[in-house]
C-alpha cells in the first residue's frame, strides 16, 4: 500500500488531475445512477399503488353504476306494473331477464364476464346467471371458504347502510370451481320485491393489471439508464479530452514556476509571500496579480484585526475615516448610522468637519435616504439626480448599504467632484467595497454588543445571555455566518444530575453550584464566542469562524474544565460534569435553530450514552421531519 502510494504522489500534477477527474466520473457515475435508479424503483412503487387505489376505485365505481342501471331498469318494469301495464308476475320476469341480459368486462373467453344477481333479503336466490341451478334455492347458511357467511353480510348492510361494498371469497367463472378469489361486490335493495341486487369484481385481476403496470415501467426505466449511460459515457469522453487540454495548458506553465513557489509557506498573510517572477508572459500577469491581491490582503487583515479589538464602534468609525482618507484619498465623504427600530439615522462625527451633503429629513425618517429604503447602491454617476435628497447637485456621490441581516445598518457616502467615473474611481469603489464588506459585521456586532448593556438581555442568576437575547440575536447570527461563508459550533450543555443538588442541599446552594459551572464555561471559551443560558440548567455555546476539529475541541475543553471544577457551597465541596451535543451550523442545517434542536438531541444521546461526555451529532440522530 505504501509503494502504491508513493508512486502515485511520485507522477506528475497532470497525471494525478487526470486520474482524479477519472475516479471522480467513476464515482459520480456509480452513485449518481444508483441513487437515480433506486428513486425510480420508489417512484414506480409509489406509482403502482396510486394505479392500484385508482384501479378499485374505479371498479367500485363502475359496479356501482352496474347495479344502480340494473335497480333502475327493476324500477322500470315496478312502474309498469303500478300503472297496470302489466302483472306483477309479467314485471318479474322482464326484470330477472333484464338483469340476465347484462354482461360486462367481458374477456377473451366469451364465457368469462361479469354479471349482475338477485337473491330475497332472507337468502333466496333469484338469478344467478352463471348458475341456474342455484335459482329458487336458499342460500342464507352458504359460506366462502374464508367463513363468511355472505349472503348474511349482505342483507346486514342493506339493513344498516341501505346498500354497500362486501368483501368475501368467491370461484371465478372459466376456472376451478373449487378456487375462492377474493371478491369485492357493491349491493343495493329493490324494497318493494325486497330484492337484493349486487354485482362484484376479483381483487386479483386487479393485481394483474398492476403487474402489467410494474413490469412496463421498469422496462422504460431501464431503457432511460442504458441511454443516460451511454450519452453520459460520450459526454464524459468529450469532457476528458477537453480537460486534458486544459490540464496540460496550466501545468506546462505551472511546472516553469514550480521552484518559485517553495517559498510559499502555509503561514498568514504577508509580503513576505509574494512571488518574485517578474516575466511579461500570461503568467508574469497572473503573478504579479497575485502578489497585488497578497498585498491587498494582508491590508485587508491587518484592518480586520484592528477594528475587531478596538474598544467600541466609535472607535471603528474613526478607523473607517482614516482609511477613507489616507488609504483611499478620498477628501470627501459622510458615514450613516440607522436606526430601524426607530425608522432614523444619525451622522457619525469624527473630525468635527463633516458637512451633511444630504437634507437634515434623512435624520429624522430614514425612508427617505434611497439607499436606506432599496438596500441597494445609489450611484449618481449611472443616473444624475438618483436621490432627491442629496442636495450637492454640482458633484457625484455613490452610496454604499452596510447590510447586516438582510437589513441596511449603516450608509457609507463617498462624494467626488469629477463629473464623470473614471477607472481610477471605479477601482477605488471597488476597494472601498471590499473593505466596508469586513467591517459591517464588526461594527453591528460592536453596535449589538453596546445595545446589549443597557437591555435585560442578561440572566440574573449566571450573568449570561438570556433566552430573549437568543430570539432577537438569532438572525443576525445566522446571516453574519453565511455571510462571511464560515462555521459556527453549536453546543448544547447540560448538568448532569443537578436535579439531586436542589434535592439534597437546596435550591441556593443550586444556584451556586450553576454559576461555577458558568465560569468554568466561561473561561474555556473565547471572547468572540457566545453562551446563553438556554433553560434551567441547560447552557447554549455558539462559537464563532471556527472549523469542525476545533469546535469539538473546545467542546471537550468545556467539559473537562468543569469535570475538574470544585464548588465550594457552605463547607462543601461539589463537583459536577457537563453532558454536551454539538452541531456545525450551517454544514448541518442552514437554519440556526434546526441546529440549535440538532445539538439537544446529540445531548441528550450523550446522557444515554453515560452522560459527562461529548457526541457529535449525526443525521441519523434526526427522525422527525419538523424541528
């Protein structure tokens, strides 16, 4: 294994795409049609059983129908007696040869049909068309083979429902009269003659047609594969040549810069990086881009960093206006708080020089402000006169929506002098863009964090995040995460057996016990990380920008902090353990709380595994179909 394995990272990067684009194909192939075959096998089931519903629907319809015909023609010839057209005995007769006359369903075998009987309420046979000899007999003590005493089951439901379906056994016509098929027959009752009036069909002709059904579709399904495998194998051909090309494009030219890029290390951002290839060829451009987007990026860091440590969002602010203008030379431009809950904005002020370019309405309704109301970039470059509140008609201005949450928390405005948008300004939006894009989070999340020390979002007991906190913060969460296209852990932790330190020392001393195990949490987390005292001894732990390994192993850090933890509570000593669930939003769900019940549930597979532990939770963990 190990020679296989060295000798494949021995070929060359061509090879090793090549044979990778090649196990791919394999794979997706396999998989993907064994996944589309055994849909299909699931849909055609599904399909079969609606046809089969559909099938004994219809029957039962059309019997129904039969019998209603044939009460209906019995009516007929009760009318005619009534009116004295005929006697009695006459209307009788033309009625038992009218039900004799009816066929249906009539099959290859001339013999084979489907009829219609008579027989009294109490059980005498009046016509059986494909028994004569039963006619005139009673048949109220004949039974199937199953025990059913049918011709009784048919007299109860003329009794109570006035007509119906009965299910019983039954030979069929052209087979061995010794053979019971199960039989389903609607009856009704012609009262004046107190004639029952019935008519059936066999549930396994039923079970032919389905057969025929299954045995077509599958046919059409494997017709379909065959053709998908062979238009996928020639696309796949086609697709490989073209690849290989490709391939070879690239690490012809790669493979020229191969000892150049050996200085590259994994490490963070820095100039340090950068390639020194300075050649005028294709990849002379793609280097020198990439070392303008290394320099870029470790600008972008570097202020990243820094606002994400400073003290409060004004402090950001004022980062943001040294930026503007020293990095970007921008002379002139404004910076706009909103408010949404109060439908207002306000002008942030730094140097003490900003002049409003907008009219002071905007402060007071911030649906006034376009880009506040559209959420969308106001460009006067594109469209002179785009908002009607900016009043500097003689310059430009492009307006820039910091969204956080699907909603705008702040408008940056850049105003130029020059009439028209050269390339230069374009490239400066551009990175403005980039930049304010990094900073949104962090200011609405400094923003967030100063609303939060002046609401009762807090759990008096612990000092914690409440569970009203968790509500109103939940979106924004959520959106910053995606967003940004990070991780967040999801941990779900509960107390083991805290319910017997209430029991045996009381609830003061529970409390006690619940906020060493807060700073136990709170100690192993990072500042960036949030805990929320999710129920009574339950705590909920979202961490941020993190990646699966990590987030498992603050989990276990957690855990093993607490384990070790000792509470002192009036001269004793008390040790607790943590059982705790973890999820990754949104690889798990893209919907936070779905995540938040997927880590409960891994939690409490924690506490039937032993409690004092950490599970990851796994789809198979999940059964319902709604959190």
């Amino acid at each position: 294994m190990e020679e296989l394995k060295g000798w494949f990272f021995s070929r060359s990067i061509k090879f090793k795409i090549l044979f990778s684009y090649l196990i791919s194909i394999i794979l997706i192939g396999i998989i993907g049609y064994s996944y589309y075959v055994m849909g299909n096998i699931k849909s055609i089931k599904r399909e079969a059983a609606i046809y089969r519903k559909n099938l004994e629907d219809n029957q039962k319809k059309m019997v129904r129908n039969v019998v209603n015909i044939a009460l209906d023609g019995i009516d007929k010839y009760y009318d005619a007696y009534k009116n004295k057209e005929m006697s009695e005995e006459e209307a009788i007769k033309k009625s038992i040869e009218f039900i004799n006359a009816i066929r249906y369903n009539i099959g290859k075998n001339i013999n084979v049909y489907d009829y219609v009987w008579i027989n009294t309420l109490d059980g005498v046979m009046v016509l059986d068309p494909p028994k004569p000899e039963l006619n005139g007999k009673n048949v109220w003590n004949f039974k199937d083979k199953n025990g059913v005493y049918l011709f009784r089951e048919m007299a109860r439901v003329i009794e109570t429902q006035g007509g119906g379906f009965v299910e019983y056994c039954w030979p069929k016509l052209g087979s061995n009269s010794k053979g019971c098929y199960p039989k389903v027959s609607y009856v009704g009752y012609f009262y004046p003659w107190k004639w029952v009036v019935g008519s059936g069909f066999y549930l396994d002709d039923l079970d032919k047609a389905v057969d025929g059904f299954l045995k077509r579709k599958e046919k059409d399904m494997f017709i379909t594969t065959v053709n998908s495998l062979i238009a996928g194998g020639l696309i796949s051909v086609v697709a490989g040549f073209v690849f290989f090309f490709i391939v070879s494009c690239i690490t012809n030219r790669l493979r020229e810069v191969g000892e150049l890029s050996k200085k590259l290390a994994e490490e963070e951002v820095s100039p340090q990086l950068k390639l020194p290839y300075k050649g005028d060829d294709e990849l002379g451009i793609l280097v020198k881009n990439f070392n303008d987007f290394i320099d870029e990026s470790y600008k972008l860091m570097l202020f990243k960093k820094t606002i994400e440590e400073d003290v409060d969002v004004n402090a950001v602010y004022r980062r943001l206006f040294d930026l503007l203008k020293d990095d970007f030379g921008i002379r002139q431009f404004n910076v706009y708080e909103v408010n949404n809950s109060k439908s207002s904005m306000k002008q942030i002020i730094v140097y003490e020089t900003e002049k409003m370019a907008c009219k002071q309405d905007i402060l007071l309704s911030c649906n006034l402000c376009r880009c506040v109301r559209t959420a969308k970039e106001v460009d006067s470059f594109v469209e002179k006169n785009v908002c009607l509140s900016f009043i500097e008609h003689d310059k430009n201005h492009v307006c820039i929506p910091l969204l956080v949450g699907g909603t705008v928390g702040s408008v940056v405005q850049l105003i130029f002098e020059e009439k028209q948008k050269t390339k230069e300004i374009e490239k400066k939006i551009k990175r403005v863009k980039v930049f304010l894009k990094e900073a949104a989070p962090v200011i609405e999340a400094k923003r967030l964090l100063s609303q939060l020390k002046e609401s009762t979002m807090r759990d008096p007991l612990t000092g914690l995040y409440n569970r009203r906190f968790l509500d109103e913060f939940a979106a924004t969460f959520s959106a910053t995460v995606k967003r940004r296209n990070t991780l967040a852990g999801i941990l779900m932790c509960d107390v083991d057996f805290f319910k017997q330190v209430n029991d045996v020392y009381g609830h003061n001393v529970g409390d006690e016990v619940l906020r060493g195990v807060v700073r136990a949490i709170a100690k192993s987390i990072r500042e960036s990380d949030i805990a929320v005292r999710f129920g009574g001894e339950e705590f909920l732990v979202l961490l941020q920008d993190v990646d699966e390994k990590s987030v498992l192993e603050i989990a276990e850090r957690i855990r093993s902090d607490v384990e070790k933890t000792e509470i002192t509570v009036q001269g004793n000593v008390i040790k607790k353990t943590l059982s705790i669930g973890v999820s990754i939003f949104p690889k798990d769900s893209k919907n936070l709380w779905q995540c938040i019940k997927f880590s409960d549930v891994a939690m409490y597979k924690a506490k039937e595994a032993g409690r004092n532990r950490v599970v990851r939770f796994e789809p198979d963990m999940w059964t319902e179909e709604s959190y």
